[in-house]
C-alpha cells in the first residue's frame, strides 16, 4: 500500500493482463487515512488509451473508494517499458461536501495550488502482465505416481503408427522386388527364345 498522504493508494502501480485487440481493466483502493473530506482526481498521460471510472469524487474520513481503470483494445503490442503513467491529485474538501456539489470548476479552481491549497499527488505507472501466463507444471496424483504426458502418449502412438507404415512399405517393397525379380527373369527367357528363334531361321 502506498501513501498518496491524504489518501492510501492500493496497488502503488497500475497492472494490466495484456492481450492484443482485448479491453482489459484493473482497479485500485483509495482509503481516507485522515479526518476530514478528501476529494481526489485521476489524471494519465494518454486519456485517449485509457478510461477511469470514477475520474473524480470524494472519500469520506475512514472509508474507501474504488477505481477502475480501462484500457482500449490495442491492436500491436506496446513499447517495454510502458510510458504511460497516471496522477492522483488528492486535497482536504469541506465538510458535508458530495459528489452531486462538485463541478469540473469547482475542481478547476480547488486543485489550484496557486490558492494556498494543499494538494498531494501520488504518481503511478503502467505494467503490462501477459494474460496467458504459462501453465504450471502438473501434480503428480494422490498417490505420488507420476503425471501421464499426453505428449509423450502422443509420441508412443506416433511412433507405432509410423512403425506399422514402415512395415507395410517392406511388405509392399519386398512384393514389388520380387514381381520385377519375376519379370527380369521372364524377359530373360523371352530373349533366349527370340535368338532361338532367330538361329533357326537362318
């Protein structure tokens, strides 16, 4: 958890499961840690990637807020480390204040530091998780035997499979050897009594 000062901040970074061509959406705790009113707002770098809801409002002493921001399907995966970043400006309200009250003036004018304002900001970044991690390696069972690997089961076939092929072609080679043996020795014969032929002729 980190401290944004008036507000905790749960995750101090912004993680979202990658995936190309998906939206994806991550959320983040802000907790009141004082007694008064804190009205905050979320600003990024790129508002055109990225969707917060809510953007703004008001966190009352002692409870919580939860935000969630979005990220547009991407169609190409984006540069490493990610540049994005997001800013939560955070600054004590009046009392009673909700969120019906407040304006984009009312937070144009409160968010002015130039006003004596006390305003906090906490600065998060952006990391992008693969959304199909790798799957773990598989428990052997109950019993302590050994996982089966459907891979090697599929190899064990393969291997039959390619075994009988080979079979089959000996077979089939060892029947045409012996048919072209058959026909060598015939066209032999046939040879020996065509000269016959030819020296009875003469």
């Amino acid at each position: 958890m980190s401290m944004g000062h008036f507000l905790s901040i749960h995750p101090s970074e912004i993680q979202f499961p990658f995936e190309l061509r998906r939206q994806t959406s991550c959320s983040m705790q802000l907790t009141n840690k004082t007694e008064k009113y804190v009205a905050f707002k979320v600003k990024t770098t790129n508002p055109k990637k990225y969707c917060v809801r809510p953007n703004s409002g008001i966190v009352l002493p002692g409870s919580s807020c939860s935000v969630t921001v979005a990220m547009q399907a991407q169609k190409e995966a984006p540069p490493e480390p990610c540049r994005d970043k997001f800013l939560i400006q955070s600054v004590i309200a009046p009392d009673g204040l909700t969120n019906k009250d407040i304006t984009q003036k009312w937070y144009d004018g409160y968010f002015n530091k130039e006003d004596g304002r006390v305003v906090k900001e906490f600065k998060m970044r952006v990391i992008y998780i693969p959304a199909n991690p790798p799957s773990p390696v598989p428990e052997g069972s109950e019993e302590g035997t050994p996982p089966r690997s459907s891979s090697v089961e599929n190899g064990i076939q393969n291997f039959d499979e390619v075994s009988r092929s080979l079979e089959d072609t000996k077979e089939k080679s060892s029947e045409a050897w012996s048919a072209i043996s058959k026909l060598t020795d015939e066209k032999a014969s046939a040879l020996q009594q065509n000269q016959r032929l030819r020296q009875e002729l003469v």
